[in-house]
C-alpha cells in the first residue's frame, strides 16, 4: 500500500513538472515574433557590455511612434508621423550606447539594402529604419558602443523564432531603480510579451528597461527590481521615497526605457500612432516614476496588417499596453547581473 502511495505521489509529481515546463514553454514563445513578418535579433558587444536589438518587418509593415520621456536618443521618428509621406517602416532598432548607439541603425540599413528592400530609386533601395537608444554608458568603458557593425549583425541574426530575453542586446548595460544613485541600482534587460485573442488578433510588445524608477508588478503592487535600500539586498522603494521628497530630477538624462509593439491587425499610420501612444500605460503601470526629465522613454508601433478585418484601435490599443506591462516585468525578472549591479536572481539567493 505505501510503495503505491509512493508511485501515485511520484505521478503526480511528474505531472505537475510536465505541465510547469509547458507553461513555462508557452511564455517563451509568446514574443514579439508571436506576430507572422515580425523578425527580432540581437548583437550583444559582451565585453563592455552593451549591444544593440533589430526588429525587423521585412515587407514594411505600417509604423509609428510616441515619445514622452524629456531627454531621448532618437532617428527617423519624424518620418513616422502621420503627416508625412512614407507610410511603413521595415526596420526598428533599440541600442544602447546612448546617441552614439543610433549608429546601429545604419548597419540595419546596409543589410537591409542588401537584401533590395526598401524604396527602390534606380540601383538603390531606402530602407526605413528608425532607431532610439537608452543610456548605458555608466556601465563599464563608456568608448565601446554599438556601432554600424553592431546593427549589421543583429539584423543578420534576426528570426522569427522566441525572443531570447534578459541582459543580451539593446538591454544589455540596462539598469533599473537609480532614483537612489547608480550605486543602489539593479540590472535590466530586454523583456517580450504576447496577448492572442480567439479572433486570432495578435498584439505582442518588447522591451529594453533601462528606467530610472523601480519595476513593480501590476498585479500585486510588489517591486520586483529597483533602488535597493542601504543593505544592498531589499529594497528601498522609489515610492516611498518620492513622497518623502527624497528624489530628484537634476542633471541629464542617463536612463530611458524603450519599446516595441507589434500587431497583425490592419492599421492605418494614425491608428499605428495611437497605439504607441496608449502602450506607454503599459509604462506607467509597471515603472515608478516614469517618462521622467532623465528618461527618453520611447515606443514604437507596428501593424503588419495580415488579419484580414478592420481592426478597433481602441482594443489594440488597450492589449498593447497589456503586453508592454508584461514585458517590463519579464526583463526585470529575466536580466542577469554584471559586477557591481545585481539582478533580481542575486538577491533571492
């Protein structure tokens, strides 16, 4: 009787695991390449770190943008305007290296010349490539930045596979929770999320957290990473001490969280815009403080149009916002930490 007591509990055990590893395969797989056209890749320069992150939607999907932080790194934003001419975009690039990281995109725009997409003019093709970048240079040398080389590669590394996650590309030298100085701060990193409905509506979101505030969980109100408290170990929480009048906003701005979503819905440039312009609930969410005067925070929007019904921008919308809180969540979850700047895995050791 007690041996097969034993085995059922071991079956159950086993059960369990089984369906854990499944789960926990599902949400690796719910990226943004959860979107058909959708390609993402990384180039990661390990030895400072830093590195740069490639969306690519190689048969131009309809794009736009919205910026709210005060000191962001930017190129090609304007062209997305809905005023403006072009109406699609084949490539996003997010960087690190600060203004200097926007170098990338031009790599980006020699690959994808390479492959004849773009615009054609005669013998050439103009791509569009837009591209923002976050500041990083604080950690480690400062002189090594993504380059044209780096946006090269990670285009060229590009698929529709998952979304690898954590410190690896634009999200490399990210940092989190600095509202208490760089010294009590935690590592960030890129995070993806994607939301499917039964209509088959897609709408997927990436991040690369790079915030000056702390992550918190939407759903339980609980800091996940941010400034630590003077123990190195818990943490201090950016809430807390805003209403203590501790925080400041002085000087340049040296954070920047910046996204990426991405829907098969059918959208026109403006709708694409008021998308990107309600995913940064998704920020306010899950970032305390955010779209702050030393943060350029920045996201994109991305509408391949491949399900064939009119879409409710309204609905797109309010899941893009969904996908970015998620995603925020998973980079400060999944980021790995570099010496001096501990992620969320060293402290719950």
């Amino acid at each position: 009787m007690r041996a097969q007591l034993i085995a059922t509990l071991l079956a159950a055990v086993s059960i369990e695991t089984a369906v854990l590893q499944t789960e926990v395969a599902a949400q690796a797989s719910r990226t943004l390449t959860s979107v058909a056209g959708i390609k993402v890749g990384h180039h990661t320069l390990s030895e400072r770190p830093t590195g740069c992150t490639v969306i690519l939607a190689e048969a131009g999907a309809t794009a736009g943008v919205d910026v709210r932080g005060a000191a962001p790194a930017t190129r090609e934003t304007d062209v997305l305007s809905p005023v403006n001419t072009v109406q699609v975009a084949h490539a996003i690039v997010l960087s690190g290296g600060s203004a200097f990281g926007l170098d990338s995109a031009s790599g980006v725009m020699r690959y994808l010349e390479e492959k004849q997409i773009g615009f054609p003019f005669g013998r050439a093709h103009v791509p569009i490539v837009a591209a923002a970048a976050l500041f990083d240079l604080q950690v480690g040398d400062g002189k090594i930045r993504p380059t044209a080389d780096c946006g090269y590669r990670a285009a060229g590394a590009a698929s529709s596979t998952a979304v690898p996650e954590g410190s690896v590309g634009a999200g490399a030298g990210a940092t989190i929770g600095k509202t208490g100085g760089f010294g009590r701060a935690m590592k960030g990193g890129i995070g993806s999320a994607a939301i499917e409905l039964p209509s088959g509506l897609v709408v997927a979101a990436l991040v690369a957290v790079n915030a000056a505030g702390d992550v918190v969980d939407p759903s339980n109100g609980q800091i996940v990473a941010g400034v630590r408290a003077q123990d190195g170990r818990s943490f201090a929480d950016a809430r807390k001490l805003l209403r203590s009048g501790t925080i400041a906003f002085g000087g340049t701005g040296q954070n920047t969280t910046l996204g990426v979503v991405a829907t098969n819905a059918r959208l026109t440039k403006t709708a694409a815009t008021r998308v990107a312009q309600m995913a940064h609930d998704g920020f306010a969410r899950t970032i305390v403080p955010v779209h702050t005067p030393v943060d350029g925070d920045a996201i994109f929007a991305l509408a391949t149009g491949s399900l064939a019904v009119n879409a409710d921008v309204g609905q797109v919308g309010a899941l893009a916002a969904e996908a970015v809180a998620d995603a925020v969540v998973r980079a400060a979850r999944q980021a790995t930490g570099v010496a001096g700047v501990p992620a969320l895995r060293d402290l719950v050791r």
